[in-house]
C-alpha cells in the first residue's frame, strides 16, 4: 500500500466521519438544510450511520482493500443521493456541500485503483 493511499483514505475517512458524527448530534449547520430539503426526521439517525460506516469502511480498506472499495461505491452512491436531494429542492447555491464530500471519496477510490 501506498503511502499516498493512506494519508488520502484516512483524510477522507475523517472528513466523511465529521459529517456522519455531525448528522447524529444533530449539528444545526446539518439539520436546518435537511428540513429545507424535506428529508425526513426519521431517515436522519440511519443517514449519519452510513456516513459513520461508510467512514469506517474506507479505514478498514487499508487492511482489507475490498472493503474499501465497497465502502467508497457506498459513499460515492450515497453523496450521489444527496446531490440529486439538494437539486430537488432547488437549493442550487447549497450543491456545493455534499459535492465537496462526493469528491475526496472518488479521488480515494482513484487512488487506490492506482496504487
């Protein structure tokens, strides 16, 4: 393994893992654009869960690289989802944020397809 692999997963581990912590302490900087979006309360706990996971996922790949892999397709399907959720509400100035999630987790999986 690269060392350029791991200090990319593991800053995108860690990025992805804030948004995920943040999401299930209910940060008010994540929340109030997720009532503006319309998604619901109850999807809320579940959605931090998949960042956490899909967080720890990455980190395991490091040792085990097909779950890296998976994780990484999880996310990118994940941030994917969030993208269309931003432009549905028709928040186009606010679409910037889940891309700049979206985007370390392609560049780790680029990485690691590389290395």
């Amino acid at each position: 393994m690269s060392t350029t692999l791991a200090v990319v997963t593991v800053l995108t581990a860690a990025w992805v893992g804030f948004s995920g912590f943040s999401l299930l302490r209910r940060a008010d900087f994540v929340v109030q654009p997720l009532v503006a979006y319309g998604v619901p309360r109850s999807w809320w706990t579940w959605l931090g869960a998949a960042k956490a996971a899909g967080a720890v996922g990455l980190l395991a790949g490091l040792a085990v690289p097909a779950i890296g892999v998976a994780a990484g397709i999880g996310l990118v399907v994940y941030f994917l989802g969030a993208v269309v959720t931003v432009l549905r509400a028709r928040s186009y100035k606010t679409v910037v944020f889940p891309v700049l999630y979206l985007l370390p987790v392609v560049a780790t999986l680029a990485v690691g397809a590389a290395a």
